[in-house]
C-alpha cells in the first residue's frame, strides 16, 4: 500500500558556488595605462527551508534526490559585480527537523508559517583586481576566485505539532475517538493497524475554542525496538502537548495494559513522561452495570475517565479535561 503521509526524506544539498572576481584592467583611447576596474563575483544562491503551515506531509519531497542552488556570476569590468546565484527555498511542514544524514546530527527545525532558515550558504564571490591595487603595486592582474559552495546530505524527518496526542494499543479506539470529536475521517476497522498514519483533527470545544488531536498508529510491546509499526510512529508523540491514553474496557488488566504504554515510551524518550497525561477508557458501552462499577474503582495513578464514541457517553467531560491541562 502506497501512502501520501511521507514523514521522512534524504536529499543531497548544494550550495552555489560564488563567482570569480574580474582582473580586468581599463582600456580607453585616452587612458593608456589605465587602473585595474575589475568588479566582485557574486555569491553562489543558498539552500534556504520555509515553513508552510498548509503543508502536513514532505509528499512533494519524495522523489527529490539532490537539490542545487545556482552559482554567482563572475565580476566584469568598469567595476560591475556577477549577481548572485538563485536562491532555492525548500518549503516544509510545520514541526520539521533537519539532520546531518551521515552523523545524525541536528541542524535545525522548522516551527512557525514563514520562518525562513538558510542551511546550507553560497560560496562568496571573489574580489575583482580594484581590492589589491596599492601604492607599489598600481595595476594587480590577478583577482580571486570565487569561494565553492557547500554539500550536504541532508535528512529532513516531521514530528507532528499538536495538541493532544493519543496513545494507546491497536483497537483502543483511538480512530473512533478522533472521528467523533473532530470532522477528521480516518480509517476505522476492528483489526489492528487501521492506522498506518498518523491523522490529524481539529477538537471544537466551547465558546469557539479548539484545539489539535493527533491519532498516531496504535504501539506493542516492543515498540521502540522497532517492533509492529514501530519508533517511527514514536517520534511524533514528542510534540504532543498532552498525551491521552486509551484503554479498551474489555481489557483482561487496563492498569497492568497502561503499565506497558508507558513503559514502551520510557524506553523510546524518558522526557516523553515529563507531559501531562490522562487515561480515557473506551468501549463503556460494552460493560453492564456491575463491570461500570468496577471501573469506577480503579486505582490507578492517572487521572481517568470512561467514555463511549458510540453513545458520546463521557465525550464532552473528556473535553472539557482536556481543555483544562492544555490551559493551565
């Protein structure tokens, strides 16, 4: 299966290269031993990455291997400087990390509309034979060459930015949720890995506020490690203002299922745990009266509420929950 939701791409980056400084000396009737005149090379264009906030995806990157700016002219005479080689601007969804590919190491991410970051810089351009002109040397025939531009591999890696972020087991519910709260439509089923995206919805709340949930792929035991659907569906958790945890009702042990949850993240990103947190546990409607009361008497260490997509029972108060961790 083909998916639109690219959140990983590796592209060879290049800098301009900066134009040649001109060594070229003034020719005229009148004058004839006219002053060197040679103009500056222009810089070589730089690799420049913009946010763009209607962008949720690097789609438009996948089959980009390699990305060159263009190089800066050569300087000319009567003093005139090569322009700059063209700029390219790479534009990026909100939440995008650079990376050294080969060394893994960050560079910078991208966080707001329009912010503008240049990762790799042109080559400067070189200085025409008018910068070495001195009193003992009145006609230099030599100018600088331009400087070279800069390479690199380049890994640009999306974690999703929003809100809330829901954790939980495949069939926890999770897509029910979303689909309920949010006029987002992903995929629903009862077999595991519905989800092999992560979908974004925007939560209407009360007096016109809102605000972002995020259905990232349901993770096992082992997660971390790669397993299921594996870490890369981790890393788009550590946005997440909130994290909502989901536990289906007909769980044999929701605290010891929860347990796990928190466990895989620990081992994924221990400051994973440092975010605020609450349980919701799904399918209510699934229990009768006596199981209800049963999961009233939870002892767990998380504050916990029990809902129900289908009967919107105990939908509301985990908005409002919701709304109050994410404002204060």
């Amino acid at each position: 299966m083909t998916s639109n939701f690219i959140d990983y791409v590796k592209i060879h980056c290049s800098s301009g290269k900066g134009g040649a400084g001109s060594a070229h000396l003034r020719r005229e009737k009148f004058v004839p031993r006219g002053g060197p005149d040679g103009g500056d090379g222009g810089r070589g264009g730089n690799i420049i990455i913009k946010g763009n906030r209607n962008m949720w995806t690097l789609l438009h990157l996948k089959y980009t291997k390699h990305i060159a700016a263009g190089p800066g002219e050569s300087g000319g005479r009567q003093q005139s400087s090569g322009r700059s080689g063209k700029d390219i601007i790479i534009e990026l969804p909100l939440g995008t990390i650079a990376k050294d590919a080969e060394t893994d190491e960050y560079l910078t991410e991208i966080t707001h509309h329009d912010q503008s970051i240049i990762l790799l810089k042109g080559g400067r351009g070189g200085l025409g034979n008018t910068h070495f002109k001195t009193s003992t040397h009145q006609t230099p025939r030599f100018a600088q060459p331009g400087e070279e531009g800069l390479e690199q591999w380049v890994v640009f890696e999306l974690k999703i930015l929003a809100d809330v972020g829901l954790v939980g087991f495949p069939n926890a519910g999770k897509s029910t949720l979303l689909s309920v709260v949010s006029a987002a439509k992903p995929e629903i089923a009862d077999y595991p890995f519905t989800t092999l995206v992560p979908n974004l919805g925007m939560v209407q709340h009360r007096d016109n506020q809102s605000f972002v949930m995020a259905d990232i792929p349901g993770i096992i035991e082992g997660a971390h490690q790669g397993k299921g659907l594996g870490y890369r569906f981790l890393r788009h958790i550590e946005r997440n203002s909130v994290l909502l945890f989901m536990v289906a009702a007909d769980s044999p042990d929701i605290a010891h299922e929860y347990n796990i949850l928190i466990s895989e993240l620990e081992k994924f990103n221990p400051e994973l745990l440092d975010k605020k947190r609450i349980l919701a546990i799904s399918k209510c409607d699934l229990l009768d009266e006596d199981g209800m009361q049963k999961m009233q008497n939870l002892q767990l260490n998380v504050p916990h509420l029990l809902i129900s997509s289908h009967t919107q029972k105990g939908i509301l108060q985990l908005k409002d929950a919701l709304w109050k961790i994410l404002n204060h």
